[in-house]
C-alpha cells in the first residue's frame, strides 16, 4: 500500500520535502531506473581513432557484441580522453546503417549492382590477378631483368594498419606488381 | 609542449588536428607565441598570436627571408651550426648557384630537363681514410654514377635514399671559421641575400613588419635556454616545389639549432591514422619497408650492386645489406640462401616512375587490367578527378574495399561524366567487385601515428556479414593464388610458391594473427626469438625482419605497441605508451640537445647527457638516438664503417656524414638549395628569377589535365584547397555520418568581400568555379578571413579557398574541389600541387550535360588552351610530359 | 491587470518565502533531496580557448542518440547556412550543444601591401561598424551577412580569439552554447506534468516517460533552449548526461572537448577556476572579458551552466539580462489569490444577495 502510494508523484509531493513537486516527488519510472550504457557494457576495449595522424585512443564500449559508445581513453598521454567531432562519431561511423555489408558486383557493361557470394567473389579476384599477371608479365625491360607485371595496380594503406600494409606489399611484391601506392603521394 | 615559439605554417592544425592543438593551446597559456602563416585566416588563426597572409606557392621566399635574416644579423646559434651542421664543408668550384644562373644550378640539361649533380659535391680531403672506409670503391663509383640516370631519377630518388639521405663518400674539406667562400655558409649567404623582408611584401604579399614580427619572435626563442618548432602538412608538400619548402625550414631550425632538442624540431602532422606506417612499410613503388629502395633495374641487378652505395658509407644506413638480407629471409625464409643472393631476384625491379598519377594515365592509354582501391577514393580526394574517372573506366576489372559505397566504386553510375555523355555507362567495360571492409574496432592490429609511434589496437567486435579485414582479405588472396600456382614449374612463381604465407588463423572467418605479422616485422634470431631491435640484424641470413626500423615492437616476446602504462603515472615523454620507432624514440636525433662535451646546451632544455661516470648517456626519460655508450670525444678509427664511423659529436647518425645538410649535396632533385620558382600555374610572374616554375616540374600532357599560362586574364584567381575539422579527406567516413554532415552540409568556397563584389557573388549564392580542366559549382561564403593580397607593382591577388571533401554519393553531396586541379608534380617525390592554381569565379550554378563541356572548351580557347575534349569513354594517350 | 511595485521583495530576491528568484544556496535540496546529496554540478564553458571544432555536438549527438538538426524548417535539413561555420543555428530539441560563429574585422596601420579599405572606410570600421558584405536578395532566407559590429575599442593584441591579420586585426568567436541549468528554471517550474525536474546533481531534466508535449516550457525559457520535437510536439534539451553522472562520468561534451573550452564539475569549484581565468585574461589586457550566468543575484539566480565570453552576450545570440519567467509568481499569485477572493466574495454576495430576494 505504501509503495503504491510512493508511486503516486501527488502523494510524494504531499508528503515528501519537496512539497513544489519540483525535484525528488518529480521522479519518475524511467528516471528512477536510470543507467548510463557505459556501465551495463559487456566489456571495454582499447582502441586507436581511425581518423587523422594523431593517434588518439578510444574506449570501446561493447553490448550483446554491438558497440554502444565510442569514447577517448582518458589513460592516452596523446588525447588524455578528448576526441574532435570525427572522431566522435566513431560510434556512428562503425554502427552506420549505411554501411556496405555484403560484396556488391558490377559486371562488365552492366547498368546495376549484383549479389554475388563472397568465396565466389575471391575466386573470381584470384581468376583476374592470374590473368592480368601473366598477360602484362615483363621478364626485361631495356635489355635489364625487372621480374614483373604491369597489369596490376593498388592504390591504398594509409587507412589500413601495418600488418595489412606488410603484407600487401609482401603479396604484391611476390606477384610481381610495382605499382602500388597509397594516399602518402599525396 | 616545451615550445617558446611555434610556428605553424602548411598546416590548419587547430581544425585538422584538434586534439593535438590541445598542446598548442598549453604552451601558449604558458606564455609561447603562436604563429599561423596561411593564406586564409582559420581556427588556427583564430587562437595564435599573429596571421600572417601570404600568397598561397610562396613559402620559400618566406622562409628564405628569414633564413637571410639570422644570417645577415648573425642570429644563428654559432656553436651548434660549427659542430653539427655542414655549415663548414667546401662545395666544389664547379658549383654555380641560381642567383649566378638566373633560377637554374649548374649541371642543368634541357633536353631531359633533370640536372648532374656532380658539381654540387663537397671538395673532398685528397688523403684516402680520412674516416670511412670504402670497401668496394669500384662498386660504390658505380652506383654513383648509374645513380644519375635518368630513370633512377625519375623514380623518386630522395625517398631512393632511405630515411637518412643519401650515400656520400670521402670526407669533406672543412673550414670551422665559416669564412671560406665557397664553404656551405657562405654559399647559402649568397643563395638568399636577395630573399629580403621588401620581397617576402612583393612577393607574398606579407607586410615588412608582419615579417619582422615572425623573425624577431623565433630567433628570440632559439639557442641555448630557448626553442622553437615549426609545424607543418600538406600544405608545404603539396606543392611542385614541396620537398624544397620543407628543406627551407630545415635549413632554418639547424640555423637556429632547433633539431632534435625538446620544444623544437618541425612536425609533419599527417592526415591519414595510418598514413605514417604505410609509408613505413611501404605501400609506394618506390620502396621497400624501412625506407630501403625497391631495386632499379639500371642499377640493381644482384644483391651486391644494391648494398654497393652503403658498403662504406658512414651513419646507421652502413649497415644496409644487414637490412635487406633480414627483409628478403621474412618474406622467402628457407629459400633464401646466400648461394642464391637471398632470392633478391624475386624482387621485381622498377625502371622509372610508376607513381599513382603516371599509373592512371597508364590505365586512361588502356595499359593496366586490374586495380586494387583499399580505403581510398580517389575520384574525390585525388587532384584532377576527371582523369581518375577515365583511368577507372579503362580498367578491365576493380576491387574496391571499404566501408560504405563509394564515388571510386560507383563511378559507372554516379560520375559528372556520365552527365556529359563523356562516359556511357552501358559501353563501361570495368568489372568491378565491391569488397566490403571491416572498421578499426572490428580488428586487431597497429596504426603508426604522426609522431612514429605504433598503437596496438584490440578487436572488439566481430565485423558484419562480409565485412572483412584486409588482412583477411590479402592473405587470402595470397592463399588462393598458391592453392592455384602449387603445381606450377614456371620459374614466375617462384615467388609466389616460396613466399612465407603462414599465419595462425582465427574464428569463424579465418582471420589472420595479426600479432603474428606484427612478430614477423620484429624479426626472430637464430634461435627463434624476438629480435630487441635492428642492431641485432646480420647479412648472413641468420636474422629475419619485415621492417628493420620497426625492430624491437616485438622486444622480449612482447607487443610493444600494445603497452597502455596510463599517461599520468608516467613522465612527460611517456615511453611506456605504445612503441616509437627507432628503439622506442620519441625526439629523433636527440644527441643533439646536448652540446658536442656531452652536456646539456642548458638546465632549461636539458634532455640528453653523456654520463661520465657511468660511461653511457642519459636523458630526462627518452631513449637516447645515439650508440649509447659511445663518448662524446669518440674518434672514428681509419677503417671504421657505418655507425662507428660517425665520431661523438655526430649526432645526425642516418646521415653518412652525421651533420645536419644546409645544403644538399646530393639528393634533391631539383636543386642543392630551395630556390623561389612560382607555381606551375601562377597568378602572377616569378620576381626573383627568369625562370618562371620548377624546372623539372614533372607534367602529364594531355586533353584532361591541360594547364593555365601563368599571369593570364582567363583564369586570374589563386585557388588553394583544404579539409574541415567537421569531414575526413574524400568523405566516405564523414559525408555518410549524418551528425558530422549537418556540420558541414554542402560544398561551399569562400572568397574576400573584394573579390565577391569584382565578381558579383553573394553570401549563401552560388558560384561556378572554372579550371582548365572542369567547372564545379558551390555555395559561396564571403568572409574577410580571406584576403586580397598586394603583390609586385601594386597587382591584386584573390584568392579562393575550397575544401575537398564533396562528391556524388552519401547524405551531403556537392562538387568536388578537386576536380579543377591540375596534375602537375614535385619531382622529388611524385605529389601533385594541391595548394595552389588558378581558376575562374562567377556567379550563379554550372551548366549540365554537354553545355558544361562546351563551357569548359569556350575557356580553354579564350586562353589560348588546346583543347579538352574527351572522346566518349576517355581512351586517349599522353601526349607528352 | 494588477502591477507589482519594483520595490516589492520579489524583485530583490530577499524575499525567503520566494523560491522562485535570486540566490539559492543549495537547489536540490530545495527540491526535496537529502542532505547528503551529491554537490551541484555545471559547465564552465571558457570561449577564449574554444576551436570551434564542434566535437561538443557531436559527442553530445552520439551519446543522447539524437536525431539529425531539422533547423526548425527555416531552411533546407541540410543546407549551408551562409552563417560563418555554423550550420546548425541554434539550440533546439535535437541540438544541445551548439557552437556559436562570430567574425569581426577592423583595420589597422601596417606598411606596405594592403588591399584594404579606402582611409574613411577604415575610419568607419575602427568606430565599429562594418559594412556587410552584399546585402541579401529579398525572400532568399540562406543569405546572411557574416560581419558583426565589433567592440573595437575594448579589443587587444591579447585576446585570445584575435589575430593581428596583416593590415586587419581579426576576430573569430566561437562559443558552445548549452543549457543553462538555472538556479530558477522557468521550464520547470510552469511545468504541469511534472515532466520537468530538478536532480540530485542540481541540474534541470526533461522526464521523457512524463512530457506530454504541451509546450508550456518553451515561452517560459528565458533563454529559448528547450524546443519541442516536430513528430509527437515532447521538449528535448541538455541534461548535462544525468546518466552519465550516474556511473561517474562527465558529460560527453566536456569528455571530448579538445582544449578544456567545456569544463565540468562541481559548481563552486568551476565558480573559483572561472574566477581565477577572468583574473588572469583581465591581466593580460583583455579588458572584453566577462563571466555570464556566474552572477548569482542575476535575474535567473545564477546558472549552473555559465560561460566566459570576449563580447557581449548579443554579440553570441544570448540574451543580455535574463530573467525567470516566474519571478513575478508569487507577486501575481497573490494577486489572483486577492482577484480570487474578491470574485468569490462577488459571487457570494450575489448568491446571497439574490438569496434575499
């Protein structure tokens, strides 16, 4: 009875020391129940903000495997936890509804974009690297060995980390391709 | 932090880093003076003590200027530039500089429009041994002369050159009175005797004491108890003289002795997370990870003529052959054999330039199948647009990896050309496979910031449906391409067969370790273990390293770059945060805050120090960048080879002679010392010499990239481009976020109150902005941030700025600034000039459809241009460079 | 209409049987919190030091999961302002941080290159007025001009916002601007569903589950920062994280804000650090600077949000002398308690009256 009664913000206000029902009689349900999605994460991971050169550390914060809050990390002797508006919306960028998740596939001439299996897709790319390499292979050039291909080229790594630059460079250099850039020529 | 003055100049720092503005923002409340110098008045401006405006392509003339004015006032700090700098070296009597030429050195040849470098060399003691051995003299005169060939200068042979420049040898006539004429003061006394506060106004349009007011500030707060540091970005490298204006302000900090010691230095801010590490371990043609050159083949046909130039050069890069042997067992392990030169055959070798530019007007001339994009867009955030749209149409197939739909990937349904009818979509032969990639969170691994450090990232999520890592994605590719070779007797994939392709797997999808590749980059010892760093590196082909420079990430079976040690419980170096490379450096060549004795130049900048007592060096909480017991009065024995060749008070230890270069001996390809050339497309004529541009400017010739003359009346305005705090370089992770889109919402460029009234254009209108090369529209905003400048005879510059970020897809959308560049570039390093060319302004929107190209061939011909027009799908060849 | 003498103690705030106006020790336990309570907490936002990077609204975005700006459909959702760098207007009920853009120019003797006004124009702009750039067409509402009249007598080489631009001194002002978190919140107490309330930390929420979207709140804020939504007509605005306070965490906006310009923490504290920099800003010559919403004899009773501007408060598009709405409450309730009465009485007497008939 009692607890029904303190459920009725009328009869807190009455009661209650907040008799402007201004404050505390004021709360509701929801307010009472309050909690701050950064507490009920499953787990916090450390990160590193995916946007300019700085390197400023996020906390990322994870529930039922979906990130719920992208924040800096206040440990960073970089950021000490402060963020600019990219990398503020971390959590937007990551979470985007827009986002690209099945391989899209745009045949030769053709006016719309396809479905097409991602193994099916890695076959397909393997096919077209063996071909453009052994078709545009040069064994010399000027008379002077140079060992490669020029039918393939790569643009891209400054987004990417290290390991995936080590080992595009590891590939590409094995297949034989030389030009490979990334956005530090310009 | 520890700065007394600093100078940010090239860079918007406060809107493209802001979180590390906050330093900025500290020293200042701690009493430095900030200064912005820029053509347009940004937040950066906003918050510094003093704006200066100058006219955007020239900075030389600015820095040159103040160069000129320490020395001319003898402010430079004398002890520092005797003991650390080349200051005193001879330069050879054949040397003839710009000011005796009129814009061009000696050794300039027009016909290949590259210079020979020869008399630009110190005058070398006549005694042999004077310090460096030269084990293979044949070899290594050899390599300096196939060095000079032009294709090895065209591939970019500053960056050839590792990270410490290149190979000298003999040692260098000194003179330590700097009086000697034709020493490398004198010679740079002379160079910039004209460079005057009365041209920086004519030229720049800066005001004398504006001028005055920058040059009193640093040099008030350089030398002993004092330093200054300068700042800069893309806004100096993205210039057709760009690795020149970042010499230019190397030359003045030695001057003032502001490298390597604390609150000094000059700091590239980079734009992109990782942008440093792939230059590191490199994703360019022209290098192989660790700065080492990817082998020419003029040059570089075995193993022994690639380490010829380093066999006996002074400096850490003597021990090149260690590098490259380590790097080749990494890739091909048990394969590479000394009997088979460590397999460096399978190198392939480059002939020339193969960068991104040359690449696309390679695929516009239909010569390249296959095209890899990993997170980049460059139909947005490349110069010249239009040309990378043809180039994409031209391929046989694309893979595109990213995280949302981009212009690059849909180009056959969202290009301007296909508005035109320059670009059909159904007659579009390019096959394309949009690969979608997983984001930062859903993967583990390193960026490599700014300032070379590397942060371990931990994987905190699974990525969505296909989303996969490029890790996933490469090593896969790599995997399947082995499946499919395995049985191959063709000696061609050798390579590939041999290569060492095994890497734990994890989870559902497979996803490589990427602590295992990290391990791999660290390199392993004979006895399997980590490697503590790159002195352990032997050229037996005992030791392994992916990357030698980044050796020791992975010290003690620890990921370095994974420690997390909070901020506040450390010093201000912070050491135990991530991992820097060299050996966990954070201020490079750091010897050099300390005086040749070892001690430190003062109590208030003391940083490193030789300890007597205990026989090593000491500092404040860095790793010290130098061997770290060798005295200060060390004196390299006859004989002695890389860095023990280096004496004590050499502490510029990547370069062979251990100094500091105020002249570049060797190099830079366009010259020993920066010299004012104009953009290649110039709103006004070169005051300081005859020769109007960089020489060896290099040019793509053809209908989609022709160029402006200089000084003309069709297309009189400056036009210089930039980024927004509140987007990210082509947009694909900002235009498609909708709270940073409401931030910025639209393609917008912003013109002077001057200019909107010569030309007619209102606040919040539009405008069509018009180049040789396309006519974009935008929002206009008419702000006196931007500033008319008066330059020579009185001649009004305008200046527009425009932001790049815009394209065709995502929740903002508009034109793209880029399009109206011109790709014309720095020899030195292959970047196109972003900052400054001329355009047309006018009021109201663009024409659409094939009124546009008429538009644009109605200005070219007013200019006296050859024509533009594109037949229908873009396949046209070069007409010359 | 009955008027209230200005010598009536409503208006002093010394009235203590008023606690709708002047100072006010502590607010939550006013509002029926224990004493125990946590402090009151506020934003001392020091605009010398802001960037104008806009990390603020962003992160206050992403934490509060707030729709995009929809501008009040005085221009296209997503359309360039014209307004210097603001695109985002003001605050509203999707927008509770937002970053104010003011730009100043006058001109100043230099030698040598200058392309600036004729003699008399630069005259003109050293007395503070500027001439806007081409005034707008009529009826297109994007046009708006971007120079303002520039306090140029006040205005020194040591303000933070200003640099010496060539032959101009330029003036950038950013300023985030926020909820107030008055001591007397009008919103709250014209509030009739309790929606409304005043937290343990002090500060003002909008209870979510309770608004029925009436919009009375809206006209009784002094400062016009709580606004409704367009779907279901329910008040949004800043509630300086309360569930962030909850897991002991600032706000998002002070979290992120790169140079410190968002300050969070307990209000006395911020009251002293604000204090300590107007001091030292007033040392340096920046004789522009002042404190608003600090004062606590202020029409609002003090804020718990307050801010360090280098301009007048218009000048940032905040009103120069707030006042409560419901300062005059008490006054007027006792007025219509004494109208009340007499109607009763009428009405008696006419009962009454008729009674004896």
């Amino acid at each position: 009875m009692k607890t029904w009664l303190d459920a009725w913000p009328v009869f807190r206000q009455l009661t209650g020391p907040d008799p402007l029902g201004r404050g505390r009689a004021a709360r509701s349900k929801d307010t009472e129940s309050v909690v701050a999605r950064t507490a009920t994460a499953d787990r916090v991971v450390q990160s590193v903000c995916p946007y300019c050169s700085v390197g400023c550390a996020q906390r990322v914060y994870v529930k039922d495997e979906r990130v719920v809050q992208i924040e800096g990390d206040p440990d960073s002797p970089v950021n000490r936890g402060r963020l600019c508006p990219k990398g503020s919306a971390s959590k937007s960028l990551v979470t985007s509804p827009t986002r690209v998740t099945k391989v899209r596939y745009r045949r030769p001439y053709g006016t719309e974009w396809e479905d097409l299996d991602l193994d099916t897709a890695m076959e397909m790319i393997a096919d077209r690297v063996l071909d453009a390499r052994r078709r545009y292979w040069q064994d010399e050039c000027d008379g002077k060995r140079v060992n490669r291909t020029m039918g393939i080229a790569s643009l891209g790594g400054a987004a990417l980390d290290n390991e995936e630059n080590y080992l595009m460079k590891k590939l590409y250099s094995a297949m034989g391709a030389i030009q490979i850039e990334n956005q530090a020529r310009i | 932090m520890n700065s007394d003055c600093i100078v940010i100049e090239g860079s918007n720092m406060a809107e493209c880093h802001p979180v590390a503005f906050q330093w900025v923002t500290e020293a200042k409340a701690r009493g430095a003076k900030v200064v912005h110098v820029d053509p347009r008045f940004t937040r950066t401006s906003a918050i510094a003590d003093l704006h200066v405006p100058l006219r955007a392509g020239s900075d030389i003339v600015f820095l040159g200027a103040l160069v000129n004015h320490v020395l001319s006032n003898d402010l430079f700090f004398r002890d520092y530039v005797v003991a650390y700098t080349n200051a005193s070296s001879i330069i050879r009597e054949e040397f003839q500089d710009a000011e005796d030429l009129d814009g061009l050195f000696s050794g300039w040849d027009p016909d290949s429009k590259q210079y020979d470098q020869a008399s630009w060399q110190y005058e070398v003691e006549d005694t042999p041994g004077g310090g460096v051995a030269e084990d293979d003299p044949a070899g290594a005169a050899e390599q300096e002369r196939l060095s000079q060939h032009e294709s090895v200068k065209d591939s970019d042979q500053a960056h050839a050159s590792g990270s410490g420049g290149p190979p000298l040898h003999g040692r260098a006539k000194r003179d330590e009175t700097l009086q000697h004429p034709r020493c490398v003061f004198q010679v740079l006394k002379r160079h910039f005797a004209r460079y005057t506060p009365e041209m920086v106004a004519e030229v720049c349009g800066v005001e004398p004491e504006a001028f005055l007011k920058v040059a009193e500030w640093i040099t008030a707060n350089s030398g002993r108890e004092r330093t200054t540091a300068f700042v800069y970005s893309v806004g100096w490298t993205q210039h057709t003289v760009g690795a020149q204006y970042i010499r230019t302000a190397s030359i003045l900090q030695a001057l003032l002795g502001n490298m390597g010691r604390p609150g000094g230095g000059i700091l590239a801010l980079r734009g992109h997370a990782s942008i440093q590490g792939s230059t590191d371990i490199p994703t360019l043609y022209n290098l192989l990870p660790g700065y080492l050159p990817m082998p020419h083949a003029v040059q570089h046909q075995s193993l022994d003529d690639y380490t010829a130039d380093a066999a006996g050069t002074g400096g850490f890069w003597g021990n090149k052959r260690a590098y490259a042997v380590s790097l080749l067992k990494a890739w091909w392990g048990d394969a590479a054999t000394p009997e088979n030169d460590f397999c460096f055959d399978y190198v392939p070798k480059i002939t020339g330039d193969h960068s991104s530019y040359r690449t696309v007007a390679d695929m516009i001339e239909g010569k390249v199948a296959g095209y890899f994009l990993a997170g980049e867009n460059p139909t947005v955030g490349h110069a010249n647009g239009r040309m990378q749209r043809f180039g994409l149409a031209n391929l046989e197939w694309l893979v595109v990896r990213d995280l949302q739909m981009i212009e690059s990937a849909s180009f056959w349904q969202t290009a301007p050309e296909i508005e035109t009818g320059e670009l059909v979509t159904d007659q579009i032969a390019t096959e394309v496979f949009f690969m979608p990639a997983a984001s930062h969170v859903e993967k583990d691994g390193t960026f490599t910031q700014t300032q070379r450090m590397l942060q371990w990232r931990f994987k905190a999520i699974e990525p969505p449906g296909d989303c996969r890592s490029d890790l996933w994605f490469y090593f896969h590719l790599g995997r399947i391409l082995r499946e499919r070779l395995k049985d191959s007797t063709d000696p061609r994939d050798r390579p590939l067969l041999d290569l060492t392709w095994d890497y734990p797997l994890h989870g559902e999808t497979q996803d490589p370790s990427a602590d295992a590749v990290l391990r791999e980059i660290n390199g392993v010892g004979p006895d399997g273990r980590a490697l503590s760093g790159y002195l352990d590196l032997k050229d037996d082909g005992s030791t392994t390293s992916g990357c030698w420079i980044y050796s020791g990430v992975y010290a003690d079976e620890v990921n370095q770059a994974a420690r997390k040690r909070p901020g506040r419980e450390q010093g201000q170096v912070a050491s135990e945060w991530g991992w820097s490379w060299p050996y966990n450096r954070r201020v490079l060549y750091n010897r050099a805050s300390a005086d040749p004795d070892g001690k430190p130049w003062s109590e208030r900048k003391k940083y490193v120090w030789w300890d007597a007592e205990a026989g090593r060096w000491a500092s404040t909480g860095d790793a010290v960048d130098f061997e770290a017991t060798k005295p200060p009065d060390y004196v390299p024995p006859p004989g002695a080879k890389a860095q023990a060749a280096l004496s004590g008070r050499d502490p510029f230890v990547m370069q062979s002679d251990g100094k500091a270069w105020l002249f570049a001996p060797k190099g830079v390809v366009d010259g020993p010392l920066p010299t004012h050339y104009e953009p290649a497309e110039s709103p006004v004529g070169n005051a300081l010499y005859a020769v109007q541009a960089n020489p060896t400017t290099e040019h793509i010739q053809a209908p989609y990239n022709r160029e402006a003359p200089s000084s003309g009346d069709v297309f009189p305005y400056s036009v210089t481009t930039y980024r927004l705090t509140e987007h990210h370089t082509a947009g694909a992770m900002s235009r498609t976020l909708p709270y940073l889109s409401e931030l910025q919402p639209e393609f917008f460029v912003e013109v002077s109150p001057e200019l909107a009234a010569e030309r007619g254009l209102e606040n919040g209108g539009w405008a069509t902005v018009v180049s040789p090369r396309a006519a974009i529209e935008a929002r206009v905003l008419v702000t006196e941030r931007i500033r008319p400048l008066r330059t020579r005879g009185g001649k009004v510059v305008h200046q527009i700025g425009a932001p790049y970020h815009w394209g065709e897809v995502g929740i903002s959308t508009g034109d793209s600034a880029n399009d109206l560049l011109p790709v014309v570039m720095d020899p030195n390093t292959h970047i196109q000039e972003s900052k400054a060319s001329t355009v047309d302004i006018r009021p109201g929107r663009r024409p659409r459809g094939p009124e546009l190209t008429e538009l644009l061939e109605e200005y070219r011909s007013r200019a006296g241009i050859a024509s533009g027009r594109m037949p229908v799908g873009g396949r046209v060849a070069v007409e010359g460079t | 209409m009955t008027t209230v003498s200005s010598a009536s103690p409503a208006f002093t705030g010394k009235d203590p049987q008023n606690r709708l106006f002047g100072p006010l020790p502590d607010v939550a336990a006013e509002a029926g919190y224990q004493e125990d309570h946590p402090a009151r907490v506020g934003f001392f936002t020091d605009t010398s030091v802001c960037i104008g990077c806009k990390a603020c609204e962003v992160a206050c975005k992403e934490w509060n999961t707030l729709p995009m700006d929809d501008s009040y459909g005085t221009r296209d959702t997503l359309g360039l302002s014209g307004m210097s760098y603001d695109n985002t207007g003001q605050l509203g009920a999707n927008t509770w941080r937002h970053v104010a853009f003011i730009e100043q120019v006058r001109t100043v003797d230099l030698p040598m290159p200058s392309v600036g006004p004729p003699p008399d124009a630069a005259a003109s702009r050293r007395d503070g007025i500027v001439d806007a750039p081409d005034e707008a067409e009529p009826g297109d509402s994007v046009v708006t001009a971007q120079t303002s009249v520039l306090n140029a007598e006040a205005l020194s080489e040591y303000d933070p916002q200003t640099s010496q631009s060539g032959d101009r001194e330029i003036r950038w002002l950013m300023a985030s601007d926020v909820c107030k978190h008055c001591t007397h919140a009008g919103c709250l107490d014209v509030c009739p569903t309790g929606a409304l309330f005043r937290t343990e930390f002090g500060t003002v929420v909008v209870q979510g589950d309770i608004c029925n979207g009436c919009g009375y709140c809206v006209p009784s804020c002094p400062y016009g920062v709580i606004n409704q939504r367009k779907d279901d007509g329910r008040v949004f605005k800043c509630t300086m994280c309360y569930d962030r306070l909850t897991d002991g965490l600032q706000p998002a906006c002070a979290t992120a804000c790169p140079t410190q310009s968002i300050q969070f923490g307990n209000l006395d504290e911020l009251q002293a650090r604000a204090d300590a920099r107007l001091e030292t800003l007033k040392r340096q010559g920046v004789e522009t600077a002042r404190l608003y919403g600090r004062d606590e004899d202020d029409g609002v009773g003090g804020n718990g949000a307050f801010f360090l501007l280098l301009d007048e408060p218009e000048v940032y598009g905040l009103p120069p002398d707030p006042i409560v709405t419901t300062r005059d409450l008490p006054a007027m309730w006792r007025s219509a308690a004494a109208a009340a009465a007499m109607m009763v009485g009428v009405a008696l007497s006419a009962v009454l009256g008729s009674r004896r008939r």
